[in-house]
C-alpha cells in the first residue's frame, strides 16, 4: 500500500471518530515544535572537556551522539528538515562555542559565542 493509500484509510478511521484529519495538519503547521539542543548530544555540550559530573546528565555516551558543534547542527538542520510547521531551538549556555584559545565562563557568554 503507498503512502496515498495509507493516509487515505488513516482519513477514514480518523473520521468515523469525528477527526478532520486535514484541518489537525493544517493547525499542527502553525503550532512551533520545541527541540532542546541536548537531545543530539546526550547533555554534554562542548564548553567543557570531560565527563559529566552530575546535574540532569542521563548516560552521556550514546552511540552515535554528536562530538563536534558542526556534527550537531548537521543534526539539527536533519531533524528541522523532517519536522513540518514552525520549529525553536532551545539552545543551553554548555553549547556556546569559542573561537581556539577563547573561553568565557556562562556568566560571561555573549551573543557571539552562539553566532554560528
């Protein structure tokens, strides 16, 4: 069955409960879906070098999580390209990001270290 043919009987079930399958489309499209920057790298951040000492850590090691700033927003922009409608961000302090020998502790940080 193709993707036509499956939303189409999905339109039917939905509807014969009173579900205007169309209409919750178009009003999810104007609904902005939050993303914690977090969910791509398992709260690490990349403003410290090291393990995760406490805090709301979870396990810090999935496989496959990104290393780098760049591997991240590469997630980021994936993910943004599959979720329709409006999308934020909810970007932490721990993901600022310093120029080489730069560092500046959170009470510190500047819009310019979050430019990229």
């Amino acid at each position: 069955m193709s993707v036509k043919e499956n939303y189409e009987l999905a339109r039917k079930i939905y509807a014969g409960i009173g579900v205007d399958t169309d209409k919750a489309i178009e009003t999810l499209k104007k609904v902005p879906v939050s993303m914690h920057c977090w969910q791509g790298d398992d709260v690490m951040g990349f403003d410290n070098v090291g393990e995760l000492t406490g805090g709301i850590q979870t396990t810090g090691n999935y496989p496959g999580k990104a290393r780098t700033p760049e591997e991240l927003m590469a997630d980021i922009d994936k993910a943004f390209s599959l979720i329709p409608g409006a999308k934020k961000l909810n970007l932490h302090a721990s993901y600022a990001i310093f120029e080489p020998g730069e560092f500046a502790d959170r009470d510190r940080l500047e819009p310019k270290h979050f430019q990229k």
